[in-house]
C-alpha cells in the first residue's frame, strides 16, 4: 500500500490549487486522484470549445436532476466536469469574485477568516491580470483577460441599450462595486483556456513529489476508529488503496464531495442504514441546503448580422476555425458570453440581485434530441440572459444507493419560495425593457421566446419555469460552520465528528455569493491549502 502526505480527491478548480500550493515546498508529497482524463483536448483548450463539452461525456459527467415542479416538471442538465482542471475545463469562463457582502456574511454566520477582508488577498495571490482594471492581482498564476476589445458589434450596441435602460457603465464588476453592465473578465490567455488545470495542476505535476492518476474512480473512504487513513479507487479495471500519512482533501464539488461522504458513512444516519452503508459519523447536512443560481434567456431575431451568420454555415465554422488555428483570435478564442452585469430588481434593495449576461447569437428551443448549444438559428438573431444572484431556495444531493458509480439523485428544488418568484418576474420584465430602448429596439425584428403572446404575470412567472435551468453554479451542500449540529465542515474545513478529513471546494459555502463561481472555488482552494499547512507546520 502506497502512502503520500496527503491524498486529494478530485482536480478541479479548487483541487488544482490544493496540489500546487501544498507540493511547492517540496515537503509533502501529494496524490491527486480524478475520475477523469487528460485536459489535452482541443475543445476543452479552445475556449469556445465548451460548446462541444457541454454534452461530451469524456470530459463532462452529464448530470441530470430529479424533475422539478419548480421548473415545470423538467429534469434539468447537470453538466459537471470529468477532466483535469474539473469544471474550469468546460465553463464559460466568466471570472467575478462575488459580492463583498457575500463573504462578510460568511464571516458573519460564525466563520472567522472568510470576510472579505480576509479573502480578497488571497484573490490577488492567483489572478494575473492583463486589463487596466486596478482590483485584479497581477503577476499570479491565472491569467485574466479583459475581453472588451473583442466584443461583437452587437454585444456592444446591447450593452449601449443596458445603459438606456437605467443601468451604469460598468468596466470591472470585480471593483468597487458589481452594479452596473460592462464587459466580462475572463479566464484565458492568448486566445486559449486557462483552467485550473493550466494554471496550477500542470506547473505542480512537474514536481518529484506530486502524482497525478487520471481514471482513477474514488469508491469510498478507507478509516481507523474515526480516524480517515485513505481512499480506496479502480483504476485500469484494478482496485487500489492508497494511504493518507496526514490528510485526505475532498474536492470533488457540490456533487461529488457529499456523494463520497455518504458513500463511506457519512451522513444521515437513517438514510445510510437504508442503503446498507456502515455509519461512521452521522451528520444530516451531508448533501443538504444546496443552493444554485437559475438562468432563463430571451431571445431575439434582428435586422443586423450576429454570430448565428459564422457559427451556423458550415463556411464560416471553417473561416473561424483557420482564424483561431492560424492566429488563436476571433469568435472561438472567447466566451459566448462576452459581457453582462449586475441589477436591483428593487431600488430599494441594498445590492444587485440579478446577474445579466448578454450573447450575440440565439438558439430557439431545439427539437427533441438537439443539442442546443450547437446548432445557432438560420437568422440573426441575438440573447439576453439572466440569473438570480441570491435565491432563497434550497434542494439536496443525495446517493442513490451504496453503488459509487450511480449518479446521485440532484433534487434543486427550484423556485420554492415566494421571494424567488417573485425576484424573477421582475428580472425577465427588465429584461423586455432593455430590449424596448431606443437601440435595441430598432435591431428587434420579433421577440422568439417568449414570445409576444407572454403577457400576463402567470405567462411570464409559467414561462420562466418551464424554459429557466442551472447556471452551473451549485454550492453548500457540505456547509461550513461552527455548529456540528448545523454544518458539515467547521471554518478550518475539517469535516466535523471526524479526523484527517476536509473538504475544500465550493460545497463549503455558508450561502450562495452573488456572481460566477469558479473564481471563489479557487480562492477556497488557496485558502484551504494555506490552513492544511499551518495545521502541518
């Protein structure tokens, strides 16, 4: 039986950052188990590319949650990365920190060390920021590019018509203030990627002391008493036991963490009884109070070309391909969402609570087995997205049964407080009056979706339910706190009842923050790293 320092489960955004900020003293060595493979992949490093991941099963887990009455009955997508770099290595890569309020909250709930004041020098440890923005670091690992220079005329001229609206010119939503519409961060560089993977994994699989194995399938925990002392894995078909001589890290995301819990006796007690799992700690919060922000998109035939006329024609998928291969510029060399911003729903509301995101191509509802993501309508067209910043709901990740290869069972419970409903018929209202201003309305052939027939305040609140779906942004179903009776990890994200045990990735979220959330998943990770080695020192 192999031994390492330390054993870390899963390579994501967060995982990424554990490797290399533990291994970079040389001192520990470090094992780095994913259930995926290689990050070497044109569509993960080319960043338009996620529009291929997005149902790639190789690189993609390809989730799919429980049907929601919230969202009409549907069975929503889940897609979750399966890849070195996790899912860093198929997002759209919008890099916002959150909201200052959102980790003074954290702090606030019983978890020194995580305000704001206290993060923010972390964020500045890893960016590398390319822009003249002042709030970014420079100088880190992740690269950062400001990606207002190569905004299609038409984001531009939505962006204009945001600003008619009543909303703020606003060039760094990482600054002083998140309000207002602008152009998005992003995490790339030279017209490639920049993952987790890039940016922290692969400089730290250089060291003697840290090992890699990818397809590496984590069954359960392996313990003494209620001490951890390693993971159990199959590999190449082989099942495999390694030992942790100080620690076992879990970042394997709101997914995959609490599933490994469960899966090696952590959890409700009841609920792993039932499945004919020993209980080795019972806590009811494994997989419980998750959280997610909800997205719904309106969208738009024009008068003017969008993207739709490049991506769609088999012509101009080769023109952008030899553009992109020759020069790695053009359309493929960025995200499908280039800028955004932040609004009040209510002005009297202290801080924005919807996050817009504004598209220069459209896609309708597609046919029964199309990819939507793929497949850009005929005309030109155009969309407007949006999604909650804070919702109220909460659902739960749970196993299904003591079987480490069965999807477990998403339930996100979406739009199951009043507050969320009514937040988003606001939202989607505002969304109509962007596109009423003087600018956009005179590119504005027809509203398609909804659709000029969606009036009424039930239309709209129906509509949003059945057409609205994760953001990919689920968070807190290993939560920290202080409380063992209320929380799973404790500030210094030891998994409560438990030794030699953390997690450290976005499940440790005490609330949802307000924004995307890769870049907090790497600041965890940094944060992490930096409380495991003072416990080591």
């Amino acid at each position: 039986m192999r031994t390492f320092d330390f054993i870390i489960v899963g390579s994501g955004s967060a995982g990424s950052v554990v490797a290399e900020r533990l291994s970079a003293s040389g001192r520990y060595s470090v094992l780095v188990l994913e259930a995926g493979g290689s990050d070497r992949k044109f569509f993960v490093q080319m960043p338009l590319g996620y529009g291929k991941t997005f149902y790639d099963k190789s690189v993609n887990w390809m989730y799919r949650a429980e049907p929601d009455a919230g969202l009409g009955g549907n069975a929503d997508y889940w897609p979750r990365g399966k890849v070195l770099g996790g899912s860093s290595s198929i997002n759209a890569m919008v890099y916002v920190r959150g909201a200052k309020e959102d980790y003074d909250e954290w702090r606030d709930r019983g978890n020194p060390g995580w305000g704001y004041a206290d993060v923010l020098p972390v964020f500045k440890t890893l960016e590398d920021h390319d822009g003249p923005a002042k709030s970014l670091g420079r100088g880190g690992p992740l690269h950062v590019t400001d990606c207002s220079k190569l905004f299609h005329p038409l984001a531009n001229q939505i962006l204009k018509a945001a600003q008619e609206a009543g909303l703020t010119y606003n060039p760094d939503f990482n600054g002083k203030t998140q309000e207002g519409t602008g152009p998005f961060q992003l995490t790339t560089k030279g017209g490639r990627r920049m993952s987790a993977a890039r940016a922290f994994l692969r400089p730290a699989m250089k060291r003697a002391n840290v090992t890699v194995l990818t397809g590496a399938m984590v069954q359960r925990l392996t313990f003494e008493g209620k001490r951890v002392t390693g993971v159990e894995f199959t590999r190449n078909g082989r099942s495999e036991t390694v030992k942790a001589g100080r620690e076992v890290i879990l970042c394997g995301g709101s997914v995959n963490s609490p599933q490994l819990l469960e899966l090696s006796g952590i959890g409700e007690a009841a609920r792993l009884q039932e499945l004919g799992i020993p209980v080795v700690h019972g806590n009811a919060h494994v997989g419980e109070h998750l959280q997610d922000h909800l997205g719904i998109n309106y969208t738009y035939r024009a008068n003017v070309a969008s993207l739709n006329q490049v991506l769609r024609p088999w012509w101009g998928k080769m023109l952008v391909g030899i553009e992109y291969l020759l020069l790695c510029t053009g359309p493929l060399s960025i995200s499908m969402n280039q800028g955004g911003g932040f609004f009040r729903t209510d002005p009297s509301q202290s801080r924005p609570n919807m996050q817009l995101y504004f598209q220069a191509f459209s896609t309708v509802r597609p046919k029964v087995g199309e990819r939507p993501i793929l497949t850009p309508d005929p005309w030109p067209g155009f969309s407007i997205g949006l999604s909650n910043c804070r919702p109220t709901s909460t659902g739960s990740i749970h196993i299904r049964s003591s079987d480490p290869l069965a999807a477990p069972r998403i339930m996100p419970n979406a739009f199951s407080t009043n507050h969320d409903v009514a937040e988003m018929l606001d939202a989607v209202k505002f969304l109509r009056k962007i596109a009423a201003t003087p600018t956009l309305s005179k590119l504005i052939v027809e509203e398609l979706l909804p659709g000029p027939d969606c009036q009424s305040d039930e239309a709209l609140i129906d509509d949003f339910r059945r057409r609205s779906g994760t953001v990919y942004h689920p968070v807190s179903t290993c939560r920290m706190g202080p409380d063992p009776a209320q929380s799973v990890v404790d500030p210094r994200l030891r998994v409560h009842g438990v030794d030699g045990l953390r997690v450290v990735d976005c499940s440790i979220f005490p609330n949802i923050i307000s924004g995307n959330t890769n870049a907090a998943a790497m600041m965890i990770g940094a944060k992490g790293a930096s409380l495991i080695l003072e416990d080591h020192a």
